[in-house]
C-alpha cells in the first residue's frame, strides 16, 4: 500500500475476515466496485458470492441520477437490510486517472473534473506515479459522501448499525486497504 503522504487519510491494510460470521440467509454486504477490476478484491477479504451483492460500474461511482445506483442502494438497505456498503476503489484503473477522461461522458466525467479541480494543489505536490493513485482514493471517500446522501441510506444509518467502509484494492500485491481520516 502507498507510503507518500496522504495528508488527511491514512490506509490500515485489512485481511480476510474483515466482515466476520456475515453466513446468513440474505446478503449482508452491498459491494461497488468497478468495471475494470477484478473478483479479487472481494476474494482478498474472504467474501462468497452468497454474502454480498454486488454493483459493478465505471469508476465505481454513486451517481444520484442514475437510476441503476440507486435502485440498487434502496434494495440493499431497504430490501436486504445489509449491515456494510463498501465502495472499493484500485490502483491501476484505467477510468479514475488525474489526466484526462478519456472515454468517459458526462456525469461520470463531470464528477471526476471536480474531484480535481477541488483538490488540485494537493494532486500537484505528489510525484507523478502517484497521482493516479491519491485520485482512485479521493473518488472513493467522494463517493462514500454520495452515498451517505442516499436518504435511504441516511434513514438506515440513524435506525440501526449499517457502516460504510472505503476500500482501496492493489491488484499486484493482492491486498485490500481501508482508507481512514486522520484529521483535519
Ligand atoms: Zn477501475
């Protein structure tokens, strides 16, 4: 996992194990990950298939207007009663990079342009390799924030125990990582 400053979060690598005794009749975990990342991210922690339902999309992002993520998010709070979302973001991906949007349409695009203008100067003091890296990280806690705007979500959260957690995946160590504030 990085060792460069991230300011105002820090990674606490997880295992497998992370969601204990989840063996019960519904999915507990809604999972939103990306489409170009693999099951690995999810077999690193441990999870079977029968323990999570998953939504896949680009830059797996939260987008209030897209009727796919959020009929999902109702059906996994409401429906399901899942106790964890993760939004899990990876190094690597070939559609959160703080270069350009290639390929990507509006409002995936438009999200991302905003991610980077808002967080401009701390892009520009990391050295380059790790740019790409710090913009997956900051799209997930981005995305985190969308979901908590869910009123679903934000129903759920004032009712029971129903957590967000904010995962990053580093596909060539086959490692998962939580992204934590440390303060500011
Ligand atoms: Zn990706």
């Amino acid at each position: 996992m990085s060792r460069y400053n991230l300011g105002r979060y820090a990674i606490q690598p997880l295992r497998s194990g992370f969601f204990p005794a989840l063996r019960q009749r519904n999915p507990q975990v809604l999972w939103i990950g990306c489409s170009d990342s693999s099951e690995g991210e999810t077999a690193a922690l441990g999870l079977d298939p029968g323990e999570m339902i998953v939504l896949r999309n680009l830059g797996n992002m939260i987008i209030e207007n897209d009727l796919s993520c959020v009929t999902m998010l109702r059906y996994a709070v409401d429906h399901l009663d899942v106790n964890h979302i993760v939004v899990c973001g990876h190094y690597g991906c070939g559609l959160v990079k703080t270069a350009s949007n290639q390929g990507l349409e509006d409002p995936w695009s438009s999200v991302l342009d905003a991610l980077r203008c808002r967080h401009s100067s701390d892009l520009d003091r990391l050295p380059s390799p790790e740019q790409d890296r710090y913009m997956v990280l900051l799209n997930v806690m981005e995305q985190a924030r969308a979901i908590r705007r869910d009123i679903s979500v934000a129903n759920a959260m004032q009712k029971r125990d129903l957590m967000i957690h904010t995962l990053l995946y580093d596909r060539v160590h086959d490692s998962v990582g939580r992204v934590v504030e440390v303060g500011g």
